[in-house]
C-alpha cells in the first residue's frame, strides 16, 4: 500500500515570509529589519509603488504610536518600523509596517535627519497628514494550483473602521493597478476576532456596492462611509491539491495554524464496512481547513496527532480536534477511497498503515506558492 504525506500550510512560504510580504504584516510586528534590509529596500521600484494619504487625530500630549526609522543620516528613507498595538496609528488601520513616509503635514522628510523626523512627529500637532508610499501587493492569478472562492462576511466597526489594512485598487497607470487587497488584518480588531478574513484576501464590495474599478482612496472611502455593520464580499485562495484525488491509499496531512485558532471542520459519524467511523461532515467556507484545499466533506478520519480514531466516540472525536496543536496532522482516506476500504490485492485483508512502505509526497501548500519534494521513508 501507498500512503501519502501532505503537509498543508496556509501562511505564505519562504520565498513571501511574514515580514517580507507587503499583504502579511501584522500591526502588532516590534521587530525593525536589520541594517542590510534596510539599506535593500530604501525605495519602492516605481512599477511597484503605491501612495496614499493617511490622515490620524491625536489629543494633546499623546504619542501616535508610531516608530519610525531611517532618514538622511540613517541611510534610509523613513520608513514605519513599528505600530503599537493599541495605539492610534494601528488603531487607524490605514498604515502598514514597512510604509514609507514622504510628508508630514505637507513637509517633505528627504532631507530630515531621524532626530528631526521624531521631533516633527511629536510636536506636529492634533492632526496629522502622512503622505505614505508603499509596495503594491502582489497580482493574483489562478491557475491550476490554486482557485478563487467567496465568501459573505459581517462585521461590525470600531472606531470607524474594520479592523484591517487595504492596499490596491485601481491605478491610472494599468501596470499597477489591483484588486483591493487586505494587507493586514489587526490583532483583537473586528475581522480578527470574527476568523474569516485573512491577509492577502480580495475586498469585492462593501454592502453590495462592488469595488472593481474603484481607486484605493474611493475604497477608502465606501468602508468609512457605510453604516456600523456592513457585509463584505471577500475573494480568497484554495489550493488545488491534485495528487488528493488521485490518491490510491491513505494520507497525512498536516496543517499549521495559529495557536487557538478553528480549523473550520465539523465531525460526524458514518458506516463503513458494518463499522462506525468518524468523517468530515463539514468545511467552513475560507476557514484554514478550506483554504488547505487537502480536507474535503466525506473523508474519513483515521487519526488525529496520532490518535486512533478507530474506538473514539464523535464527541470524544470533535475534542481531540478542538484541542489540536499548531501543527495538526490528520490521517485521512479521502472520500472518494472509501468504498475501496484499504483491502490487499489478493486476499482481502485490512494493511495496517505501521507495516506499509511508504512513498512520502509532500506537499507544502500556502495560498500562492506550492512545493513539492519526493522520497522514500521506510517505517
């Protein structure tokens, strides 16, 4: 028998990493690059950059909660190197960690010193006018590793915003223009907590009105002009796992998340071979079981970090799900195996998965890159 080995991660890979992506920084990232990324991304390549106009209010005596590093004699623009979480600037959901600052209150910083750019900042009054440049997220594209699906979702404001960061949306020059990107979504703001959207995700329209076509500043505009509560069209990502369904025996798979956070599966209980075995009855739409794209209604489930599944009852079963680590790893026959029941060639017998050879095939899938490494793993 033949088992195959998935990994699944839904966060974007080596090549687009955390801190590197302009669509999966988060608002709560301490961390300023070191030195030589700094000298490295002093501009945005022009075919690359993007520019908006972020306007914040702040009383008397109060900091924006903004870091920021570079300047002339720092051998860098300046550059946003931290928002604090909770404070005014990450409140806004308008800047990003990596956002360039060309202006402040129509002052233009080129040739400010970095103690001179703090000193402005601080001392620059109750409103404050940032002219920011920033890097264009990638374009999507589909193909055959990866498909487009929609999901509706409400959500209800806080202090006039959502809890996330857009970037993209229509550009006189074509090159640049985009989809209206979710670039970062705000730790403990209203999309955080509700689950569903995700950095790198497509914001179609707010309320029915559609955002193709609109420029970043109309986007803007239409999610501050809509009422408390509002319902998003999101686009996301799947990955499109084809050896899952040409798959001829059992798989692992395993997939990363975040600590507490669903993977969106719903349990139930199914017969199979006069037994009673435990099967996906559900897939939340854009939960990280979803967008994995190796989990699918019907399969069944033979184990979960390494526990049989074989004598647990559905809600012993939905427990050992509900308290999966970061890295969950479901053994699984697809659904469209199950009728096949795993039997040997000539005698009908169940193989024990222990006592297979094993082709190891894995697969580490994220929303926009996929990769693939072979081997043989002998038990």
């Amino acid at each position: 028998m033949i088992a195959v080995s998935f990994k699944c991660r839904c966060q974007i890979l080596r090549r687009l990493t955390k801190d590197e992506s302009p669509y999966t920084k988060s608002a709560s990232q301490t961390k300023p690059p070191d030195g030589a990324l700094a000298v490295r991304r002093q501009s945005i390549p022009e075919e690359f950059k993007g520019s908006t106009v972020v306007e914040l209010m702040k009383k008397e005596g109060t900091t924006l909660g903004l870091t920021v590093s570079g300047g002339v004699d720092k051998d860098g623009k300046p550059r946003v190197s931290n928002l604090r979480q909770g404070g005014i600037a990450a409140r806004s959901d308008q800047l990003d960690v990596g956002d360039y600052i060309k202006a402040v209150n129509g002052i233009n910083l080129a040739k400010f010193r970095h103690d001179e750019i703090i000193s402005l900042l601080k001392n620059v009054g109750e409103r404050v006018v940032l002219e920011v440049e920033y890097e264009l997220p990638p374009v999507s594209v589909q193909g055959s590793s990866v498909i487009f699906r929609t999901v509706e979702v409400t959500l209800h404001k806080e202090g006039n915003t959502f809890g996330f960061v857009i970037r993209g949306g229509a550009h006189d020059d074509r090159n640049k223009s985009r989809p209206v990107v979710i670039t970062c979504v705000r730790p403990g703001g209203p999309a955080d907590r509700e689950g569903t959207i995700k950095p790198g995700d497509r914001l179609l329209s707010v309320d029915g009105i559609r955002l193709l076509g609109t420029t970043h500043a109309e986007a803007l505009g239409i999610l501050k002009q809509c009422g408390q509560e509002a319902t998003l069209l999101i686009e996301y990502d799947i990955s499109v796992m084809d050896s899952v369904a040409t798959a001829s025996g059992p798989l692992l798979v395993e997939v990363a998340k975040t600590p507490g956070a669903s993977l969106g599966v719903a349990l139930t209980t199914s017969m199979c071979c006069n037994k009673q075995v435990i099967v996906i009855d559900k897939i939340k739409s854009a939960s990280i079981a979803d967008r994995c794209g190796a989990l699918h209604a019907g399969d069944h489930i033979l184990s979960i970090d390494g526990t049989s599944m074989e004598y647990c009852t559905l809600a012993e079963a939905t427990q050992f799900l509900a308290n999966a680590t970061d890295q969950v790893k479901l053994e699984i026959l697809p659904h469209h195996q199950t009728r096949l029941a795993l039997k040997g060639p000539d005698h009908g017998e169940m193989i024990p998965l222990d006592k297979s050879l094993y082709l190891l095939h894995t697969v580490i899938a994220s929303s926009r890159r996929v990769r693939k490494i072979w081997g043989l793993v002998l038990p």
